[in-house]
C-alpha cells in the first residue's frame, strides 16, 4: 500500500476580533506520481462517496465522539450563520462535491465533468475513532488503510445492491475533523483522523466486480472549536480546498509543495500547495498553475520562436479565440527546460468576487468588490455561511495580479516524480515561480520577535508588471536581473524579457534572445606529434604556434601549415607581432639556445642565439615594446638576467641576480623577478615560506588611487597578495583554499575599477577580490571538473570584453567549452581534449582554440562588438607577459556606497558566519553595531575599508537565537573625517 498524507500545522492566534493563520503542511508518506493513477475513460469523472462513522467514544484527543456533528458544542450546532453548518448529511457532501464539479469545469474549461454520489447510507465501524488513527508521531497509516478497507466492505455487505465499476475514484468522508491543522495550546496528542489519498495493494473487492485499488480519506469539516484566554471560540475552516486537491492527485498531479518539510512551494499560486488549498480557510483555492494545467492536457500554449518581438498575453477569463488571444506562453531555454508566462488576475471581469453558497438548503450569491478586514479576506469569511459551492472567479484566491513567471525543469521532474519530491529542493525546483520582488522567499521560514513561525508564501509584488512597487524590481527579466532567465545549471539562456506594460487583462513585454553563439572554422593537425605542449596566437596576427615535442608548427587561420622547425624549444613558446610591419616573431628556448622565428610577407627567418650554460626562466615580453624578450639565464653558477631586442640582438641588457629565477614579469620602468620562495622588485625583496608556483601583477587606478599588487600562489594552496609600494613589498591580504588551486588568472569587474583573482578547485569557480573577500555569486559549481592538466602553465580560464561586456570562458575536463555561470557548453571538443584554450581577435572577430590530441580546433565565437581580449593562458596573452593593468577610470559614485552596504547570506541559517561587507572612496574606521528588535546591543564588529575596495567583517552567528535584528554601519574617512552610517535587517533562522 502507499500512501498521500497532508498534515497540515497551523499556527495561530486565536481571538475573538481577528483569526489569521499561517500553514505549514507536513506530509509523512508519499502515496503516488503521475501514471500510477486509474486511467479515466472519458472526459467525465464519476466520483463515489461514503459517510463514515465510529463507535461512539467520549475521548479527549478527538474532536467529537465519532459520530457526524459531534464535534460542535449546543451553541455551535445551533448556529446557520457558520461555514460548514449541521447537519453533516448526504445533501452537505453533495455540495461540497458541487464545488469540486464546478472548480474542475473551470479550470479545464468544462474538458472534465465531475459526476458524483453519495452512498445512500452511512456506515459505522466496529471501533473507536482512536483505534483506527496513527500513533502520534508515527508515518504508519496502515490503521487508515484498514479503517477503509472495512468501510467499503461494510458498503459491500449491505443489501443495497450498488453499481460500483460506474466509478473511478472513492471518497471517504469520515465523522470528526482532521488531523491535519494543530492550534496554540495543543500538547500534539491528538488522535483525529489524518487526510490521505492511499493506494492499496491489494484491490478490495465489491459485489459487482469492481476492484477498488484506492481511497481519498477526508474529515467532514476541518472547523473546530478552539480554546482562548476568553473561552471558546469556534475556528471556521472548510474542506474544499482539501477535495480538490485529492481529486488532483487522483487524476495525475503531483504535490508542488515541498514534502518533505511540508513547507509551501509555490504559494497561492496554484493548486497542489498547502498555501492554496487552505486559501480562504479551505474555500476556494485559485485555479491550477499552468504547469499543472499542461500536465493534465488543459493549456493550449503559444511556443514564440527564438526571435525578438513583442508579447501580449492575456487573462484566462477574457481571453477571446476570435481575437486571437494569447494566454499561455512558453519559452524554450533547453530541450527540457522552458518558462511558461500567463497572466493571472484576482477579478478580471471587474465585478468583483461573486461567491455561490447553499445554506439549509437555499442558493444564496454575495459579490464582494473588494477584500474586507473582519468581514472577507484569505483569513475571515465571516461574510459567509453554509457549504461554498461556486465562485465566479476562483483566482480571486490569488495574493495579487499580473505576469506570473514558471520555470519549468524537466530533468528534476523526471527524477522526483516518482519519490513525489519535485519542488523539494529549494534550490533546484521542478516547478518554480520566479518572484519578481528579487526575493526567494516562497517556502523560506522566519521567526517573528515572538518567537511566532510563518513560512513565506508570495504576496502581490511576485507579479510582474511596470507599477511592482517592490524596492528590487527591475521590470526586466533577463541574465543580469534579479531574479535571472538562466537556467538551473546557471548557463545564460540568452532570454530577455522586459518593459512589462502596466498591470491589466492584456500585459505586454519586450522578448529578445541573445545567445552564446560558436561556430567551427578548421582543425590543424601536429602529424609529427601525439601530444601537443604549447600553443599560442597573437591578437591580429592570422597565425598561430603549436609546440610538439620541443618541434613547431606555424599555421594561418585556413589550416595550412606555413612552416616548422625542428628541436625549437622545450615548452616556452611566446608570440609577438607588430600590425606596422605584419610581422611575426615566434620565441622559444632548448638548452642554453634561444631561438626565433621571424615570419613576415618576405618569409621565415630563423635566429638562434646561445646563453650561458642553460636558460633557467620561464620567457616573457616587454611592456609596450614590439619585440623585447625577458628571461634569466645560469652562466658560471651565476644567475643572470636579458633584455633583449630580437630586432638588435647585439646588444643585450644583462644584469645578475642573487637567486635562481623561474619567472620574469616586465613592468614598464622595472621588472620583477621570482625566483623559488623569493620575489626581487627596484632593490626590495620579500621571502615566502613555501615554493612558488606563480606570479601576476596587478595594478588598478580608480579615482585617481592607483594600487599595485602582485598575486603569488604557493604550493600549500595558498594566494598571497603583496603590495608593492614606495617602501617596499608587504603583505596585503591572503587566500587558503582547502584543495588543489588550479587555473589561476585575473579578471577585471565591468567598469574596469577592480581586478579580480579567478581560479578553479576540482568542480568550483572562484572569485575574490584583492582583499581577499569573494565576489557576489561565487563560488560557482559546474557540471564536470574544470580542466586542470595544462602543459606549460597554461590556463583553462579565459577573459575578454565584448563590447562593455565582460565575458569569461573555462574548459573542463570532458572537453566542454563553458560560459561562466553555465552548465551548458557552447561547444564541445571531445573526451580527449587537454584544455587549454587560447582566444584570439582576427581583424575584429574572435576565435577560441581547443587543444585535442594532437589537434588544434578553431571556433569563431559571435560577439555582439568589437571584441578586445583581457586574459588568455595562463599568462595573460600570448608574450606570458603575466600582467593585468587597468587605465585611470573615474568611478562615479558616492564616498559611501550602500548599495555595496549589506550582508551576505542573509537569512543565516543554523548559527553560521555572515559577512558584512561595505565600500568606500577613502581608507576608513569601520563600527558595525548589532541589535535587537527590543534595542539591546548584541555584537559590536570592528574593522578597516580600503579606498575603492570591497572589505568584509564576519560575525558568528552560533550563540545568537532566531530573531530579526538591525546592523548599524558606521564609518569614519581616516583623511577626510567624514562620517558614514547605514542601517540593515538581518535574519537569524534556526
């Protein structure tokens, strides 16, 4: 047997003058997915139910004795005026049914008819209410499932001779209440009735034939009395909501709230959500996402082709065929993701909410023009009365109206439907609704100052469209939005949508679609090599090195091979290239000779010149210079260190150096050697305690503040970051990473004020800053491990502009070519590939080469502009120059910066580490004072900000309690003394 449970907490407070409450639906087993369900062999739905009672026991953990109406007190069984009135007889259920009938034709627009009965008598069991409920605490609903089995076999055995194969799904609507909503003051020993929809085992036999194979279990109201500090108060709370959403799970929809938790998934935005099916205290829920629409084969959706245009669509109510209009939109991002967009509105037709209901027999209609404090909202239906049987507009249960945004996953649907489990995961729902405030807060739990819980559940600033008053809305949903239109991996779906026109039954918005875009030009073969070392392309030069077994080959961009030599270097290789003379020069070393080739329009030309006893130095070019070479080279145990001209080879710049040296970075009046452990620069000297692995410079100039740093990775995964300034080198910030640091590059931000340290660890991108903090939405994980088995130094990383855009790119192992924030490559090479990747601008258009065995692939990759490449190799551009310096920007903006004022992750959760992090124009004092919602300080953070730099204070949350609490900036310029302030919330969640 298995099972569908929902057990449904609500905490309240209950008073007299107001009865709102919150949900949070807990269910305990899983009883079935989508194709586990009795086929329905026509349009039509024949629903047959049967009014259960129990042995009648006076027991104070249930509601009532067992039998129908027990439940109310004199006072509340008299009353007419109620949800839910006595009697609970065949004409009651009859009307809640009615509702069911009228929900379904609605939704599927009259595509499934609901025909129901209701067994012409009541049975009673052979026990108690108690005996047949779980035991507190328990998931075993094997009690309901005999409870059922011995109620349809009651309904066999009587003389009433009954068509049973008519039907295809069976109800039961038990005496009491459910125990499925727990009030302030329960002690959780309740033994009433849980609702589940159970699937049997084995079939339960009737006297014509028919094989009842499952069960919806209900109560027969979910209004109970409850107990305040002024005495009792009856707590009104129907069961429409909960019938409706058992007869969805009957016909194929799985729960889109987060069953594992219980905690609302999509709000009150569709229908199988706690949130929805208690909306309007169980009354009427909205009408089914579009998502459950299209499962069920109700949608008729618009698929826009992938071209840019503008998009209308239109409400479900006032859609017109004759007009053409649209409703439902879908919007491809992958073969198995895709957004849907609809427009939903509370009261499309303008006539408010027109509510049908039965009361002691008579049909009664009431229009509400609007929601009512204390007379009809989500939270008091004291307006009405009797059983709801209809409303013109079930959507009027909505928190709001406008654009609604789904984004659908395939992949996680077809993974979890059968565990039941699609939208378990808050991170990477099945069904998501993109909340357009910028706030994820659907599902999220927060404590109040009471230490009262509440799940978020959406409000009306979810909507999109151009009056959202929500501080973050952007009206625009593209990549660069918050929320974004990547998909779940975190690929740019290229998807833009934006200038939502104002909220109405016909929204309209702006669809562009920009995506990656790669297209194969040729492949180059190395025939004399089955393992490539090297390869390098200078910008403009139309031609390009591959280094195979210390042997080169030159190649143009067609594929021909233009020239090779033999024995040319043992893995350095650097190009340069000068567009005045279009000449290039390949440079390389083996052993103490230094060679190069010059390839001009009047041919090759190959130079060999011999230095000392070995060259020791990885090979490096001049700043700003055509054709000057750096290395070091050991003559007589002495280490020395060239300048060389490649156009002057006669006279060499030579100077010594205490220390051995692997690395040379050229900067424009001086040099920086590094050798092992020690970094030389102008006379200063500093010593590291492990080997050094690699070395960039990095210099910004922001605001007229330059700043010169070099970047240092050792052997114990460590990033050192030194200052270098007039009085020396220092210590500036530093970088641990518990594993393996590969791919080591820099990367300046957008505006070109900051430069960043990017580099890969196993399946993680990273990012920080140069103080050491990490940059928003980092670290990254991707699908498959970033390519780390570079040859030479070479990195898996690339960068560059296109246009204003900053672009990075990363090769994994599998050979895959990636965008940055993507799990969707943009082209793929094959197992085999090395990574690698070089790019290159040819005559303003931009290639990425892919090492493969022993070939090269060229792919031109479509840019919007002019490209112009940042970082390619390991060492920055094809003359391993290995530096990074940005031009003087001035950055407008304030001293104090609040947006860059905040903290991250916010919520906390589990008493875990946030980071307050701040940014100012000046060096400054930094106060970060923590309080209370009552005003009692409860931490005071001390720190300092650097000028033009993004700094962070940590606070430890794991002594803190659950609460909301304000964190107070303060600052103080150190040159100026102005004085900065800002003030944020902060929540604790535990």
């Amino acid at each position: 047997m298995k099972m569908k449970m929902l057990f449904l907490l609500i905490f309240s407070f209950i008073a007299i003058s107001e009865n709102q409450f919150t949900q949070q639906f807990k269910p305990e087993l899983f009883l079935q997915a989508k194709g586990e369900i009795k086929e329905i062999n026509s349009d039509t739905l024949k629903i047959l139910a049967l009014m259960v009672e129990f042995q009648p026991d006076q027991y104070d953990a249930t509601e009532g004795n067992g039998t129908f109406g027990s439940h109310y007190t004199t006072e509340s069984a008299n009353r007419t005026d109620i949800l839910d009135p006595l009697p609970h007889n065949e004409e009651y259920f009859n009307n809640h049914l009615l509702f069911a009938k009228n929900y379904f034709a609605k939704a599927s627009k009259n595509r499934l008819n609901i025909e129901y009965s209701i067994f012409p008598v009541k049975v009673t069991l052979d026990s108690t209410m108690r005996n047949y409920s779980p035991e507190v605490g328990s998931s075993d609903v094997s009690r309901i499932a005999r409870m059922s089995q011995q109620a349809w076999q009651k309904a066999a055995n009587h003389e009433i001779a009954f068509p049973y194969q008519d039907y295809d799904m069976f109800i039961i609507f038990h005496a009491g209440v459910g125990r499925d909503v727990s009030f302030p003051g329960s002690l959780g020993i309740e033994r009433d009735i849980p609702s589940v929809y159970l699937r049997f085992n084995d079939a339960i036999v009737m006297p014509d034939g028919a094989s009842i194979l499952h069960t919806a279990v209900l109560p027969e109201t979910e209004s109970r009395e409850a107990q305040t500090i002024t005495g009792s108060v009856l707590v009104e709370l129907t069961i429409n909501g909960l019938l409706v959403g058992m007869i969805g799970s009957h016909i194929g929809l799985p729960d889109l709230f987060n069953t594992e938790t219980g905690y609302s998934a999509i709000g009150r935005l569709g229908l199988m959500d706690g949130e929805s099916m208690f909306a309007y205290l169980g009354a009427f829920p909205p009408l089914p996402s579009p998502f459950e629409k299209q499962l069920l084969g109700w949608l008729d959706i618009t698929e826009i082709p992938l071209v840019d245009k503008n998009i209308s669509v239109t409400t479900y109510e006032t859609a017109s065929s004759f007009f053409g209009d649209t409703t439902i939109v879908k919007i491809p991002i992958n073969s198995k993701e895709y957004f849907l967009v609809e427009n939903r509105q509370r009261d499309a037709r303008k006539n408010g909410a027109m509510v049908t209901y039965i009361n002691d027999g008579i049909t009664y209609q009431k229009i509400f023009e609007k929601d009512s404090s204390g007379y009809f909202n989500n939270w008091d239906l004291t307006a009405l009365e009797g059983v709801i049987t209809n409303v013109d507009e079930f959507d009027w249960a909505l928190p709001g109206g406008g654009i609604l945004i789904w984004h659908i996953d395939e992949n996680i649907i077809d993974e979890k439907i059968t565990s039941n489990s699609i939208n378990n995961d808050s991170k990477n729902k099945g069904v998501k609704v993109i909340e357009s405030d910028g706030i994820d807060d659907i599902g999220v739990k927060f404590t109040t100052v009471f230490g009262d819980t509440f799940v978020g559940a959406g409000d009306s600033t979810d909507f999109w469209f151009s009056e959202n008053w929500a501080n973050y809305y952007e009206n625009e949903f593209s990549a660069n939005s918050k929320p974004n239109t990547n998909a779940n991996s975190g690929s740019n779906s290229g998807i833009s949508l934006t200038n939502f026109t104002i909220n109405s039954n016909q929204i309209s918005f702006d669809f562009e679609y920009k995506p990656e875009k790669v297209e194969f030009v040729t492949r180059m073969t190395s025939e004399n090599s089955i393992q490539i070392q090297n390869t390098v392309s200078a910008q403009n030069s139309e031609k390009i090195g591959i280094l195979s077994e210390n042997n080169l080959q030159i190649f143009d961009y067609s594929g021909n091979l233009l020239s090779e030599f033999d024995d040319f270097s043992n893995g350095n290789l650097i190009q340069f290239y000068s567009s005045n003379e279009n000449k290039s020069i390949f440079v390389g070393n083996v052993g103490e000779n230094l060679n190069f080739v010059s390839i001009d329009e009047n041919g090759t030309d190959l130079q060999i010149i011999t230095f000392g006893d070995e060259i020791t130095s990885e090979l490096s070019a001049q700043i700003e210079s055509d054709f000057v070479v750096n290395f070091a080279y050991s003559e007589n145990a002495t280490e020395k260190v060239v300048e060389l001209d490649l156009t002057n080879t006669s006279n060499p710049i030579v100077n010594t150096s205490n220390f051995l040296i692997q690395k040379i970075i050229p900067l424009f009046d001086s040099k920086i050697l590094v050798g092992t452990r020690e970094i030389e620069i102008l006379g200063n000297s500093y010593t590291l305690t492990q080997n050094i692995l690699n070395a960039f410079f990095a210099q910004t100039n922001a605001n007229s503040v330059k700043s010169q740093f070099l970047i240092v990775h050792t052997n114990d995964n460590k990033i050192h970051i030194l200052e270098i300034s007039s009085s020396g080198i220092s210590p500036f910030a530093e970088i641990e990473n518990s594993n393996e640091i590969s791919n080591l590059s820099l990367v300046p931000n957008e505006n070109r004020s900051e430069i960043f340290i990017s580099f890969s660890s196993d399946s993680t991108l990273f990012a920080y800053n140069l103080v050491g903090n990490l940059i928003d939405n980092y670290p990254i994980v991707i699908p498959n491990r970033i390519s780390d088995e570079y040859t030479n130094s070479q990195s898996s990383l690339v960068s560059y502009y296109d246009g204003e855009n900053l672009k990075k790119l990363f090769v994994s192992e599998e050979g895959d070519l990636y965008p940055e924030n993507s799990s969707n490559p943009i082209l793929s090479v094959g197992i085999e590939n090395e990574g690698n990747p070089l790019i290159s601008v040819q005559t303003g258009k931009l290639f990425g080469i892919m090492k493969s065995n022993s070939n090269l692939d060229i792919y031109q990759i479509f840019t919007e502009a002019e490209p112009s490449i940042l970082w390619s190799g390991n060492s920055s551009n094809s003359t391993n120059s290995s530096v990074l310096i940005l031009d003087e920007i001035s950055v407008s903006e304030p001293n104090f910066n609040t947006i860059k004022a905040y903290n991250w992750p916010n919520p906390i959760y589990d008493g875990g580490i946030t980071h307050f992090r701040y940014a100012f124009r000046e060096d400054s004092k930094v106060t970060i004072t923590i309080f209370d919602l009552a005003g009692c300080l409860v931490a005071e953070l001390n720190g300092n900000s650097r000028a033009n730099f993004e700094s962070e204070i940590d606070w430890n949350t794991e002594n803190v309690k659950s609460d909301v609490y304000f964190a107070s900036f303060s600052a103080k310029g150190n040159d100026s003394g102005k004085e900065y302030q800002k003030i944020i919330k902060v929540a604790v969640i535990k």
